[in-house]
C-alpha cells in the first residue's frame, strides 16, 4: 500500500544511525526508532490529523481503511494507482462509506479534501517503514470497521502486510470489486478467514520430500485456508501447480540450510549468488505454473552477522560495520532480483528474512533486527526450525521492540499449543508450523456475508 520514496542518502543515513546506535549506545532499551529517522513530530501531527478524520464521522456509522497498490504492483505506476485509490474513495463516500484513505494522505489531502500543501511536504520522502508507524495508530482506534482492499493488493507490500495485521488482530476485511451489475457499478464483499488457519504457513522442508506429501499438504492448505505452503526450490513447481487456482500462496526457502545445525560452526552458509540463482529459478517455475504472487523465505548471512559481533566485541567498530553492511547488501540482492526478476515475469515476489535466532545472543538479534528493518522485506522471521532450539517469546519481544510496526513478524521453529499464544501477544503476525489443525481453538471459520 504505502510508497518507499526514500533518497538513497536518506536510507544510508537512517540505517548507519540505527546501526551506531546499536553498536555503541550504553543500553539498546534506550534506542528511540523514530529519532533516528527524525521524524517523531511529523508523523505524530499527520496520526492525530488521521484520527480526527475517524472522529468527525457522523455517531454509530463505520469507519473503513482502504488498502491497495501504491508504489507496487496494481495499475503499473504510482500515478495511476494514487488517481485509482483517489477515485475508488471518492465513489465510496458518495455511496455512504466513511473512507480513510492512504491514496488520499499520500496525495495531501484527508478525507479527499485539498489537496493540502503542507501535508504534502510533510510526507515527501517518507518510507514505508515511517507510513506504517503512522497507519498503525489509526488501525487501533475502535471505530475502525476494517479495511477495504482494491483490486491487486497482492502485488503490494504494504498492502499484503496490512492485510496480514488486520487477519492477526481478527478484524473484518472486506474486497472492493468492479461490478456492471449494481447500480453504484461496484461491489464490497466481506471475505471470510479463520483468526488462527490464516496466519499459519506449513513448511514441507526436510530433503528429499516425496510428490505424494507435497500433494498431500497442498490439499489440506486450501481446505483449512492457510495462508501460505512453503518448500525447498526444487519442490516449488510442483507445488505451485497444485496451488495455482487458490488464495494459498506458494512459497520457496532461499539459501536453506540440508541439515540440522547445533552451532555455528555446523551451520551451512550459501552464498549470495546462489540465493540469486534459487530466486529466478522459483520465479520461473511460478510463472510456468501462471502464479501471479509468491513469498521468499530467504536465510540472511548469519556467519557474516557474528563475524561482525566478533569485530564489534573487540572495539574494531570499522570491520564490525563492513560486515553488517555485507549482510544488508546479501537481503538487498535478494529483494532487489526478486522485484525485478518477478516484474519481468508477471510474479508479485514478497520477501521474509529468516535471521535464526537460535544461534543469535540478543545484541546479535537486535543488530539482525536493525538491519531487515532498513530492507525491502516484507517480514523478519525468527528461525529456520533446523537449530538447536526453536522460538521463545523473548525473540519475538526483542524483534517486536526494535522493528515496531513497520514490518510483520513470522515466527516460526517449534510454534505449538503450548506457545502459540504467548508468541502471537508478543507481536508475532504469522507462524509457521506443521501442525495446524493443533493450535485451533475448536472454532469453525465463519461464512463469507453477503456484498453490500
């Protein structure tokens, strides 16, 4: 949904200073995100201005976010999909829906007023990462109804992690679609999902998985409504054919380790040209199997990390940042081909980035934390479930205070009934697990309402 319109000297600057901040300050519970970016005050006045468009709303009437394609994805350019969401509101509003729209806000105008100059100073430049520290103040205030997502989100980062937000808060979501068979000439359809079966990605990743499972575990996917079914590069095209007519999306491991691991120094690393390599060869397989979106789970470099934590542990803070700068450079490869490798090929490619935290102290964590946060990913995950221990909430805690909002969370790596909970209130947005019918809570997943 929301841009990235960062100046590279911009991005260079808010991730070297988090990066200092980290490395250097006395305390990393002391670290203030939002000054880093220096933008504390700005964001602040457009989220207060954004919630007193939700007050003005006429007593007892819903209020509804709307959620699509910006930077990404949707109608091919930025221009086009800002005139489209500008429009969409507007045909909204005048068939009685309160609108709260991004398109609007990011075009200076609230509530399809302006457009008003100072707001549109405001936000020029802004990342994505600021925007979504601002739509998630609004996203809590209780008369927000849902969001309405347009047509294409899932081509949209921003509008795929909106979406996964409300899911795992358990608010409405409602699909606007054109329609030449109503009146208004379009339709507003509540989707249905389970609050537990749509956050939750299967993992068929053990060597050597055999077709028949593959299969198996697809079927069981689109009957439960899971979210995604992530595999190994050579089993993807496989699976994305028995997906490719279902909302499951199909997704691939990028740089996975073949065996278990105990430490580090039995941990497989894979270098950056093979995960480039393992992305156009999932990315070709989604397009011969007509997949328009997939996700990349992909390993981040955590031998380089520690070799980092080494050099910054003996004061020789000049190599500890030439090497956390070659971990950032490894996920911006990978996002960077996987974006336009995938618009070559008509693929929506999203990216998580595995940054396995059983074999990360918490500094090393919080460093790992910082860096995914300055990346095009759309979500940090916690582990590859191959390591000497799986999730705890205090990872979870950890990523969640340092990452915020602004990008999703999947834990993954030992997620069960007796965890699953704790994780999911420690800020966890998607799980993976192999064991989904085990963390339902006996609730059957509610019928779709009617269009209205």
């Amino acid at each position: 949904m929301t841009t990235c319109r960062v100046w590279p000297t911009r991005k260079l600057f808010a991730v070297a200073g988090l990066l200092s901040l980290l490395l250097w300050s006395a305390s990393a519970n002391a670290i203030d995100i939002g000054k880093v970016y220096g933008l504390d005050r700005a964001w602040q006045r457009l989220a207060r201005l954004m919630i007193a468009s939700i007050d003005a709303a006429p007593a007892g009437k819903p209020v509804y976010y709307l959620s699509g394609p910006i930077s990404t994805g949707g109608k091919g350019s930025i221009e086009a999909n800002l005139d489209y969401g500008i429009a969409v509101a507007r045909r909204l509003r005048a068939a009685g829906y309160h609108v709260l729209s991004p398109f609007d806000v990011e075009s200076g105008r609230l509530d399809g007023r302006g457009p008003d100059e100072k707001i549109t100073q405001m936000v020029k430049g802004w990342s994505h990462a600021t925007f979504m520290r601002v739509y998630q103040k609004v996203f809590t205030h209780p008369r927000l109804a849902g969001a309405i997502f347009l047509p294409g989100w899932e081509s949209s980062t921003g509008a795929v992690q909106e979406r996964a937000w409300f899911q795992s808060k358990n608010r409405p979501v409602f699909a606007f679609a054109e329609s030449s068979q109503t009146k208004r000439g379009f339709l507003v359809r509540k989707e249905a999902y389970h609050p537990v079966l749509a956050l939750l990605e299967d993992a068929l990743l053990k060597p050597g998985v055999k077709p028949t499972l593959i299969r198996q575990r697809a079927r069981r996917a689109k009957r439960l409504g899971l979210r995604a079914v992530i595999v190994r590069p050579n089993d993807f095209e496989l699976l994305a054919g028995q997906l490719s007519e279902s909302r499951t999306i199909a997704g691939a491991v990028i740089g996975f380790p073949r065996q278990m691991f105990s430490s580090i120094a039995s941990f497989e690393r894979v270098s950056t040209s093979t995960k480039l390599e393992q992305t156009r060869t999932v990315i070709d397989a989604a397009r011969r199997q007509g997949l328009s979106a997939i996700d990349l789970d992909m390993v981040l470099d955590v031998v380089e990390l520690k070799r980092g934590s080494r050099a910054d542990q003996a004061g020789k803070s000049r190599s500890a940042q030439r090497r956390y700068d070659r971990v950032q450079a490894d996920i911006d490869a990978v996002c960077a081909e996987a974006k336009a490798y995938g618009r070559k090929n008509g693929v929506s490619v999203k990216v998580k980035v595995i940054v396995e935290t059983s074999l990360l102290t918490r500094r090393q964590l919080e460093i790992a934390t910082a860096i995914v946060r300055s990346s095009a990913a759309l979500a940090i995950k916690t582990s590859t479930g191959f390591g000497p221990r799986g999730t705890r909430v205090g990872d979870v805690r950890t990523i969640k205070r340092l990452i915020g909002d602004t990008k999703l969370i999947k834990a993954s790596g030992g997620i069960g009934p007796h965890n699953f909970a704790p994780i999911k209130a420690a800020g966890a947005h998607l799980f993976g697990t192999s064991r989904p019918r085990a963390l339902l809570s006996g609730k059957r997943a509610p019928r779709a309402s009617k269009a209205y």
